[in-house]
C-alpha cells in the first residue's frame, strides 16, 4: 500500500511531501534519507521531518527533485530498498535513556491520569518511543509511543528555565530537553545523558528513527 | 547619500601599508563592539533534521565580498556588526575589509590620529592600528573580514554565532582576543568596489505556499500592504507589521501540526502578521507558512531596519 503522498511547494529550492500519519512520515523519510545515501537524489541540503511533513530543500539556484521524490514515494512500501526493516530509519539507533523521575509535575500528571506516581512512572519508562523528528532546539527529539494515559496538554504558562536534561512530556510526544531553555512541558524527571553535544560526532544523542526507552535510576 | 564609502585618501597621500604577507598569522582584539557584533561564516546547513539551524550571515553576499577583498576564501569567518560601532586593534599587521551596509571606516593610527580609509575595499592595518566603524547611514549589517579568517572553534562546520540555538561563540564582547588563520594572497585590485546603499523601500518576491490555501486572498494581502519592519526583528526572524492575514472560515481555529521551516520561510501566527524565518530561524514551527522568500532575496531583508517598509511581490 504506497502512502497519500501530497507534494508542496516550499520557496523555489524546497518540496514539502504531506503525510497522513506519524508512521507515514517515518516511511517517507527512511525512503529519502535512503535515496540521499544512494546519491539518487543530486544535491539535497536538507532532509527534515516534522509532525505529518518532511521537507527536502536543494541549494539555492536548483530545482527540488519532485518527479524523483514522487516516484520513490508512491512505489509499494515493501518494494523500498534498503536494509532496514519496515519503518525504520537506516543508521537507526537503539538508546537507552536513565532518568531519576523526580519532576516538578509528577504530582499533576498523575492526577491527571487518575493513576499514582509509581503507575505514572512504570508507564513512562516500560514504554518504546521512536524519534519522530527533531526541533525546538538542537537535539530535542518528538518521542511518540507515550502511553494513552500520559498524553496530556501543555501547562497553561510556559516555564521561563526548563533546566537541561528534563523529561517531560506533552500532547502525544515525549522529549528531553537538551539545554535549560524556557518550556511548557510537563516534568517527569531528568537524566544526566548529555544530548547534544556539538563537538561530539553524532552530535546528537537522538536522531529521527531512533528507537528510545528510559531506564528508572533511583 | 552620505557616506564616505568612495571617499579613502589616494595611494599618493596614504602611508606605505603592506598587506597582509600570504602564510603569516595575525590577532585583533575588539576594543568597542557596538549594539550587537557576532562571529559569523556561511552557517551550518545540513543538520536541520537535528533541529540545528543553519544560521550564519544574515546578508552572505556581502561577508563573501569582504573575505575576497582581504584574499580570504569566501566562506571565511568574519564579524556581522549590527549598526556599526565596532572597534579593533591589530596586534600584527593585517587586512580587512568592511562591506554591508554603508558606513564610515577609519584606521586609527597608535598616536591618535584617524583617517578615513573606506568600506568596500582591503584596507592595511599596521600592528597597533585600530580599524574604526561608524554608524550605518543605511542599513542595518556590516560585515568584516580580516585575512586568514577569525580561528574559532568550530561546530558543526561553522564557526557562526547562533543566537537561537546558542551554538558557535559567544557574542562579540570588549575585550576579545581572536587569533587568525593564515593570510592568503590578497588580490592587487583589493576595491574600492562599489557600495549598494539598501534602498528606503525594500521590494522581496514571496513563492506561495505550502499553505497559503490557509488563508483568505493571500496574494493580494501580501501584495497591497505596505509592510513595516518591526523592532522585535532579529537574527531569528524579521516581523512585518500590516494588514492581518485572515484564515479562511475552514482554517480558523485550526492547530497545525509541526512542520518543517527552513530561511525565507513567512510564517503567519494567530494574529496574521507574518514573521520571515532568517539565517537563525527554528528548523521546526506551528503555525502556517503562506510563502517562502527567496534566499538570493534574503539579504536585502537583513538590512530592513525597523520601521522601514517592505513589499512583498507575491508569485
């Protein structure tokens, strides 16, 4: 079955390729992150997904491949090369993320799920996420995988310092913050996992595909 | 127009400076850095999907100037100055060049005494000489380079000053020491090139989409509205204030799922008045894009100053 894949133009050297779900877009971005390790895409500067779009920028001055990425998307999903399996992101990580859950808003999420604190946290951390993208700031990846109970709206004011290494979770995604900024998610805990790191190579601890569990430190 | 950009002394009249010798390694040290000086190059694309921004000079056309003029490959790191003001001394001979935005320039020589050398084309600094900015008569950025390239650590290919992310240097700060790479060749006809003075009405085309169907008319709201440039703009985004876009009836209230953004993008927010991501623009936003600028035009954009006007040629 190929996607709804829906093209856009983005500017004169970008295409923005529309999804229907998360899981399409992690299709469409193993697919093209695959084609641009191939080299069958030309010049590609950017790859980017986000919530239900990938966008693939060109430099400026040429022309963004639409007929290569509508033809790589529309073939049958099983027919896609590459070595990794359905759904998954070639170079795809599995990473383990300790965290000593003793956020500021245990308390809040837990009532809000109707469960207690320990429930709270054995459903956080016996979950598997999958990094649907990254933004925010560098090395914030989107987790999606939470458990039903633990999708809950933002808090209603931001945070003005969120410090670096919160968990936190909210809307359908949960995530890390990689460096004390300000924030609106609800505090879970923290880790001491250093996640971006610009002099590392990756620098990123978490990339889109990944696949993601918290380990309970005490 | 006044700007002494055309107006440096002859060879006749100017002390016998040597340009910077091709190998050998300089350092200066930024005595005055003015409202807002930032280490920048030509950014760090590539990493979007990391949620790293590309960053870099806001107005790459003219940091490439300047690196050719002192002999420097164009992607070398040099100073972004926002509305002039920089100072520095050279603790060896060196050349630099000041381009971007119209200013005036002067070498200060140890004992005191200045004289105007120009933008727009290499000039000579001899070990303690201060090379001096003014305030831009038009304009916003100024952009120096100095032979051999400002050698700081660099991240993720670039050595840019990121003021969204936080990445590469900190500000430029008084006092701040940067050690150069070595001095390429600098060319024989080192400028005075000619100065683009930004013009009082700024006039940048805006490609549609991917989601001006988000909103009512679009075309013609961008294109009928004089936009003025608010004072919120910065390194992350230009903010244009006008004539609200309104969301269609089947789009009002609707929250759009994060999507990608990238430079040039216009974002238009709750209240309908855009926002044109720049070279610090997030790589990720919730709200619409209704058009994309398009990069070549994106430096014209770095000099709006507040309060100017922009028109926005919809296609």
């Amino acid at each position: 079955m190929s996607p709804a894949v829906r093209l856009l133009r983005f500017g004169g050297s970008g295409v923005l390729v529309e999804l229907s779900s998360g899981a399409e877009v992690m299709a469409a971005y193993r697919t093209l992150r695959a084609a641009l390790a191939d080299g069958t895409l030309g010049d590609v500067v950017e790859l980017v997904p986000a919530a239900r779009t990938v966008l693939l920028t060109v430099a400026a001055g040429t022309t963004p491949p639409h007929e290569q990425v509508r033809e790589l998307l529309t073939r049958p999903l099983d027919a896609l090369g590459g070595s990794a399996g359905p759904g998954e992101v070639a170079g795809a990580a599995d990473v383990v993320i300790p965290v000593r859950y003793d956020g500021t808003d245990l308390d809040l999420v837990a009532r809000t799920a109707e469960l207690t604190v320990p429930e709270v946290v054995e459903l956080h951390c016996s979950a598997e996420y999958t990094v649907a993208f990254c933004g925010f700031s560098p090395g914030f990846g989107y987790l999606t995988g939470l458990p039903e109970p633990l999708r809950q709206a933002r808090l209603d004011d931001a945070r003005p310092q969120v410090p670096a290494g919160s968990v936190a979770l909210a809307g359908e995604f949960t995530g890390v913050y990689p460096r004390s900024s300000p924030g609106g998610w609800r505090l879970l805990g923290h880790t001491d996992q250093v996640m971006f790191d610009p002099t590392a190579d990756p620098p990123a601890r978490l990339a889109p595909g990944d696949r993601v569990r918290f380990d309970r430190v005490r | 127009m006044a700007t002494s950009a055309h107006a440096a002394p002859t060879t006749a009249e100017r002390p016998a400076v040597q340009p910077s010798a091709p190998g050998s390694r300089a350092a200066i040290t930024v005595t005055r850095t003015g409202p807002l000086t930032v280490v920048t190059d030509l950014g760090r694309p590539g990493h979007a999907h990391l949620g790293v921004p590309r960053s870099g000079a806001l107005d790459p056309e003219a940091l490439r100037l300047a690196n050719r003029l002192v002999g420097n490959a164009e992607g070398l790191a040099g100073f972004e100055v926002l509305l002039g003001g920089l100072e520095l001394r050279a603790e060896a001979g060196v050349t630099v060049a000041v381009t971007g935005a119209p200013m005036a320039v002067w070498c200060r020589g140890e004992h005191g005494g200045r004289r105007a050398v120009g933008s727009h084309r290499a000039v000579h600094l001899r070990a303690g000489e201060r090379l001096e900015l003014g305030v831009p008569a038009a304009g916003l950025r100024g952009y120096v380079a100095c032979a051999g390239g400002l050698e700081v650590l660099s991240e993720l290919g670039s050595r840019s000053t990121d003021l969204l992310s936080g990445l590469g240097p900190a500000k430029v700060a008084d006092g701040f020491r940067f050690e150069l790479g070595a001095a390429g060749e600098v060319p024989a006809e080192a400028g005075p090139v000619p100065v683009s003075v930004p013009p009082a009405r700024i006039v940048v085309p805006v490609l549609l989409g991917p989601r001006d169907d988000w909103f009512a008319d679009p075309a013609g709201v961008l294109r009928a509205t004089v936009w003025t440039v608010g004072s919120a703009s910065n390194r992350i985004g230009l903010r244009l204030a006008g004539q609200p876009l309104v969301r269609v009836p089947e789009r009002a209230g609707t929250e759009l799922p994060s999507e990608p953004m990238c430079p040039g993008a216009v974002q238009v927010p709750p209240s309908g008045q855009p926002v044109v991501f720049l070279a610090d623009g997030p790589t990720t936003g919730g709200y619409p894009v209704v058009g994309v600028v398009p990069e070549a035009a994106l430096g014209a954009l770095a000099q709006a100053r507040p309060g100017s006007e922009v028109h926005l040629h919809p296609a």
